[in-house]
C-alpha cells in the first residue's frame, strides 16, 4: 500500500474505543468510549491528571496494550484507512515495518536496549535492505535530526552512558526511523529538567513541521500542549470531558475539569505584564 | 542580629565519576565553595538544573554526607564540633523531607510505629501520650481521622497522604527547619498544591523554616522569601527579588524555561534556549562555568571567574562579569547568536 494511494481522509480515527484493564482479580474501566480523530500533519494534545486513562487510550490507539491484561477492547480504531483494532499481528507488523506509527516514551531508559549501543539499535528499525554504509549513514542523520549534533560519539554509546535528554532524543531517533506518519509522545519531556525540556519541545516541533508528521502528545502538562499542540482532549475517568481548539480551550474552557486545571496551572504561573519582551507580537 | 540557624562556609563536595569511553576516572565537583546563611523562620528556596548541586548541597546542611572541603556552622558551631546536647539539637531542630515519600518511609512500619519511633528516640512523650501526639501530629498536617491513619502502612496511602506523613514526621520534634528536598516533583499537579498549602500553614503556626530544593520555579516563587541559584556546584545569584528581576543569564534561561500554560503568549514569546544540559559537557576550565553554554559570553569570562557580588540596584548578589555597569554592554545584547536554539527561531508565529 503506497502512501500517496491512501493520502485522503483522517489519518486516525477512533470511535467509541473502550478498554478494560485486568489489574489483578479486578478490572478497570480505563477507557470508556472515547471518540477522537487526528488529521494529517496535525499535533493533538491529550492532557489528564495521572490516573485518567490517557496513556491507556495512546496505547490502545496503538495495539500495544499486552493481550493477557484486557478484559474488554472495542470500538474502532481506523488509521489511514485501515481497521488496526482487528488487525491480524502479522498485518499489524508490516505495517508498524512500513512506517505508518511511532511512539516516544516518558522514561526513555526503559524503551531502549541496555545491552545494545544506540546506533545499533536505531539500524534494526530501519527498512531492511540497506547497505552498510547507507545504514551508518541514516542512523547518524536521524540522530542529527532528533538533535544530537555529536551523532557519530552517541551512536557509540550505551544507553546508560547518555544523560536524561540525550536518551529521549536517541529515543525519538528510533522512532523516526521508520519515517512515520504519526508520532504518539507520552509525557516526551516529563523526567527533563526545564531546560532540556524546552530544547526537546522545539526538537518536537521542527520534526512535526519539517517532516509534515502527525503529533499525537499526551500530558499532565497544560504548559506543554499550549506550546505546542493545535487541538486538545481533555481526558477524565477514562472519558473525553471536552475537545476544543488549543485557544478557545484556554480562552473559554466549556468543562468545569479542564478550568480547574487550567486555573491550578496558571496560578503562580509567569504572568504576562512581568516580563513585556514576551509580549512582543500577537 | 542573631547567628543563622545553618551556615555554609566554602563547602565543597567531589565525587569520581567516569566518562564513557574512558577507563580514567575524574573528579567532579558537585558542591564547589558555596557559602550560605539560613536564618531562623526564613523560607529559602534552592533552584537550579540537575547536577547543579542543589541536592548535594542540601545532604551535607543534613549531616548525611561529609564535605571534602569547607565547614556547616549549626548557630556558629562547627558540625564536628558540637557537644553531644548541642548535636541532639540539630538533630532534632533540623530536619529533612525527601523526594520520594515512598521511599523515605519504612514499607514494614505502620504511621503510628513511623512516628512513634521517633517520639521514643527523642523522648517526646510516654505513655498515654504517645499516641495523643501522634494524632495531633497527624491531624495538623490534615490526615483526618487520625486513629484510621495510624494503622495504615506506607503502601495504603496514597503519595500526597505519603508526603504528609513525612512532613508529620519532620514536624513532630518541633524543628526550627525543615530541608526539603524536591518533595513536589513526585505528586499530581493538584496534590503539589495542597502540599504548598500545607507548607505554608505550618509556617504561619509555627514559624519553622523552610529550606526548598526544587527546580518547580512557579511553586518556588509562591513561597520563598529568597531564592539562591546554583549553576555547577556554585550559587550564581541569590536574593529576595531573584524569579521577579533575574540578573544572570543563566536565571533568565531558567525562568524562560518555564512553560507557560496560554497558548497566545507560549507562541509569540522571545526566549533564551540553553544548548545542552549541565550534566553531559564537561565544565570549561577556568574562567565563568557557564560560558560554554551562555549567550553573553565576553572575553573577560575565559579568563576571570566572576565572585558573587552585590548588584548596583537590586538586593541581589550575582556572579556575572556582564550585569548592568559591570563589563561590557548590558544584558539586551546578545554577544553570539547562541540566543536562537539551534532547532527553530525563538519567535514563533500562530500556526
């Protein structure tokens, strides 16, 4: 299946999507019919408090979710055409091959091989086929692109060896490998300090803009999705509370939830009259 | 005036540590000469990137490690040359709340054995009383009903209920200052609110002070009354008015770090992005420690250290060759185009 065949409609559609976690002799009703679309090259915030089920939905949106641990999956999760909910893993496989998802994860230590330096690591999920040499060639330039000027020293490296923000830029790396269509991020830049964060934001954001690739991110962060989202769910008890345009949401949220968390955001939050070069152009 | 409560006097902690890639191992210099006064009731936050040394710092005021160079003065006395009553004071009037409340408290203990503990270590009370204390203790720090509390273990509560039984804990000897170190990060944005609530009060009632390592700017300013920046195991700028006027470029980076939760502003702003982190690059050798990654970076700052100096108008000390009628022209000139992040313009348009 070529891409530009496909090019029309909604890259991600997810409708009435419902997910039952096993958690012992219990279960919980983590998502609980949530609709929810993401356009071409569009960035999408998903933004809950811990608990609300956001990392859940992400990963259901992609098959990731371990069998054993659903009680419950139904709904329909159609991504570029395709129904992937029903998908066979075979199918599922060539597809996640061919470059249609990726995602990057909160805790990059635990996404990437201790055993195995970076660079080899970032090889395996290119398409097969390469030469050597085209291989070390891709690899350092998608760690160039994920933003580590020193690709050829990172590549060299074991995870361990990287700090906290080089490990979540080799983590995006691997995940542009297969050229995707959309990058899910769950809590990208949460175990970063300030200004890491800030530096794998932009990262973010050029790769979303330069690569025309949709973002899905998904956050506690109110900060992070006024950055860099253009659409946002506010998610609550495993439901969808409101959907709006990333400024009509902080101009005028409709749900009591999402003002109360914009209001705990916001408060001791720079304000705008303290800092006047900040108000430069609007 | 009074002798500070805890005083810091050319502290230095290193430890080894090994570059990838090399078998050598090299010293780092975490904690490197830092002097600082804590008064009494005063609320004094620590803010910095990690590996800036902040939570160095705050071990050795503990007690919980030794400095390589330098001395902790408790009310004008050396640490290790306290008498033993002068020692049991310290230990008693200074206390500590960690990061990870999980971890802090002890998995196979209930609340009433945790707090207990320590009522018997510092003979509290006896008796009866034990337990009265520990009920007040718990519900001062809002855990209602106390008896219901008492039984539970770590593992029952939940991490703000955990947290709180920390602060009990810190509170219950009636310390004069309790070292905080990052006790926010590990919470819900709403818990970390009731926690600064919660911090607040006990300050009010009991004038205890507060001793804040975090790198949560935003909380930091709601509470300190003054704010001391670390940068590389040094303070590089300290004062009252530090998150509202920051002097050193490196303040300003941090503050514009910062995300701002409104999207019109988040997108039109102007800021400083810092290239690399504090932790990856090793620190250039002589002259300013932030000069590899700051964007005013003059000639003077490869060869001189700046000191810690009072600024011309604000009541704030600054180590900065470049703060305004220092070197060099003010702080709106950027001296190298480092100021743009190397991924994107710094002014980004509605898109």
């Amino acid at each position: 299946m070529t891409r530009e065949a496909s090019a029309t409609g909604r890259l991600l559609e997810v409708r009435g999507l419902t997910v039952h976690l096993r958690v012992g002799d219990e279960v919980v009703r983590a998502v609980d019919g949530v609709d929810l679309f993401i356009e071409r090259g569009e960035c999408v915030g998903i933004v809950g408090e811990s608990g609300s089920g956001k990392t859940t939905l992400a990963r259901a949106m992609l098959r990731l979710l371990p069998p054993v641990e659903l009680a419950e999956f139904s709904g329909e999760v159609v991504f570029d055409g395709r129904e992937i909910r029903t998908l066979p893993d075979a199918a599922l496989q060539e597809m996640r091959r061919q470059g249609t998802f990726s995602m990057v994860f909160q805790d990059p230590l635990g996404y990437l091989n201790p055993t195995q330096r970076v660079g080899a690591q970032i090889a395996e999920a290119l398409p097969s086929g390469l030469r050597a040499a085209a291989v070390r060639q891709r690899v350092l330039e998608l760690l160039r692109e994920a933003g580590l000027r020193e690709a050829e020293l990172v590549a060299r490296r074991y995870p361990h060896e990287l700090s906290g923000g080089m490990r979540q830029r080799a983590l995006i790396a691997l995940a542009l490998a297969p050229s995707p269509m959309l990058l899910v991020a769950d809590e990208p830049t949460t175990s970063l300090d300030a200004t890491v964060q800030l530096q794998v934001l932009e990262t973010l954001r050029r790769l979303h803009r330069e690569r025309n690739m949709a973002l899905a991110v998904i956050t506690h962060d109110l900060g992070l999705v006024a950055e860099l989202c253009d659409r946002v769910y506010v998610m609550r008890a495993g439901k969808v509370v409101e959907c709006a345009d990333v400024f009509t949401l902080f101009d005028a949220p409709k749900h009591p939830y999402t003002a109360k968390l914009i209001e705990l955001c916001t408060r001791g939050a720079p304000q705008p009259a303290a800092k006047p070069a900040d108000e430069a152009v609007t | 005036m009074t002798a500070p409560i805890l005083s810091a006097r050319g502290l230095v902690q290193t430890f080894a540590s090994r570059k990838p890639g090399e078998w050598r191992h090299h010293l780092v210099h975490a904690v490197d000469g830092v002097d600082l006064d804590i008064h009494e009731g005063e609320a004094l936050a620590i803010v910095g990137e990690s590996g800036s040394g902040k939570s160095s710092l705050a071990r050795l005021l503990l007690s919980l490690a030794r400095p390589v160079g330098g001395t902790v003065l408790y009310r004008g006395q050396a640490l290790d040359r306290l008498t033993k009553s002068q020692h049991r004071a310290y230990r008693r009037e200074v206390q500590a709340v960690f990061q990870n409340p999980a971890a802090s408290l002890n998995p196979r203990m209930r609340v009433e054995s945790i707090l207990g503990y320590v009522i018997h270590r510092h003979r509290l009370a006896q008796g009866e009383g034990v337990r009265k204390l520990i009920a007040a203790e718990l519900g001062a720090v809002g855990l209602m009903p106390a008896d219901e509390f008492m039984q539970r273990y770590p593992h029952q509560l939940s991490g703000g209920q955990q947290q709180r039984v920390a602060i009990a804990r810190a509170m219950i000897l009636k310390p004069r200052l309790i070292i905080a170190d990052e006790p926010l990060s590990s919470l819900d944005i709403s818990i970390q609110t009731q926690i600064l609530d919660l911090m607040r009060e006990l300050r009010l009632k009991t004038q205890v002070g507060f001793l804040l390592i975090s790198h949560d700017l935003n909380a930091v300013r709601s509470i300190a009354d003054r704010v001391v920046v670390m940068y590389r195991g040094r303070i590089v700028e300290a004062g009252k008015d530090v998150l509202a006027h920051p002097l050193h470029p490196y303040t300003r980076a941090l503050l514009d770090a910062r995300l701002i939760p409104d999207p019109k502003i988040a997108r039109t702003r102007k800021r400083i992005v810092l290239e690399s982190d504090a932790a990856s690059a090793p620190p250039p050798l002589g002259g300013c420690r932030f000069r590899d990654r700051c964007p005013f970076v003059i000639s003077v700052c490869e060869t001189h250290d700046p000191s810690l100096k009072s600024a011309c108008e604000a009541e704030s000390l600054v180590a900065c060759h470049r703060v305004e009628g220092r070197m060099g022209p003010g702080l709106d000139q950027p001296s190298r185009p480092a100021v743009l992040p190397r991924d994107v313009g710094i002014t980004i348009g509605s898109n």
